[in-house]
C-alpha cells in the first residue's frame, strides 16, 4: 500500500514544486517518501484511534466528507517540511496543499478501482492496524447487529 501511494506522490509532484518551496535536490526522494508517510501515518492514527469507520467513509464519500482528515495530513506534512527540511511555513503550507489533496482524491481512486479485481479498502484497513483487525469482518458483523 505504501509503495502505491508513494508511486502516486511521484507521479504527481514536480521536481520543481518541491526546488521552488525550498527543498534541496538532494532532499528530493526524502520530502517525497515523507510525504507518503505521513499520509499514512494520519491515516493509521485514525484506525488506532478507533476511527476505522471515518476512514471507511473517507475513502467511500464524495470530496466534501473528506476535508478534515486530508487537512490533518496537509497540516502535518507542513510542518514536518518546516521543521526538517528548514523552508518556511508559507512555503510549507505551499507545497503540501498542492501534493497531498492531488494524491489522495487520486489514491482514492485507485482504491476503488481495486474493488473490481476483489480487492476494496479493507486490505487498505487491515493493513494500517497492522493486520490484527479484519475489518471486512468487522463491519459485515457490526451490520448484522444493526440489523437484529
């Protein structure tokens, strides 16, 4: 899963964007791989949380639904360019609104187009909590009580 989503981060964020904010050509593949990982890295605090089901949603619900977990991931991937790769917080803010929104309605995507080969979010789910949850079970059980 991180492989697919840092593919997409590469795919999507110009060599340009990241020289223009500030980020040395050598911190490319750096700034690349952290913006991947925080896209995670907020992703898997919320299924630690015990928020599964909002990311269920997010990953099933139109653009709107989806704006407080993709500003977590803006916010903190800002501050993370801010505080170690040294450019400056406009800069930062910058760069991660323009990579991190692009990647995950794209990401998204993908997600769901794995539906059609079998696949769908719960392996995505499954692997965040570091498969010791399976939620496709989960949520068909949590349904079947909703339903008695």
């Amino acid at each position: 899963m991180f492989g697919k989503l840092n593919q997409i981060v590469k795919e999507n964020a110009t060599k340009d964007v990241f020289l223009t904010a500030g980020i040395a050509e050598g911190s490319l593949e750096a700034a690349v791989n952290e913006a991947s990982g925080v896209m995670v890295d907020v992703l898997k605090n919320q299924v630690d949380a015990g928020k599964a089901k909002d990311v269920l949603t997010f990953f099933k619900s139109k653009k709107i639904g989806r704006e407080s977990i993709v500003n977590l991931m803006v916010k903190k991937y800002a501050n993370r360019l801010n505080k170690y790769y040294g450019i400056s917080s406009i800069d930062a803010h910058y760069l991660s609104t323009s990579i991190i929104p692009i990647v995950m309605d794209k990401f998204i995507i993908e997600i769901a187009e794995e539906k059609k080969d079998g696949n769908s979010i719960f392996p995505l789910l499954n692997w965040l909590s570091g498969n010791t949850v399976n939620f496709e079970n989960f949520f068909l059980r949590t349904n079947q009580f909703k339903i008695a």
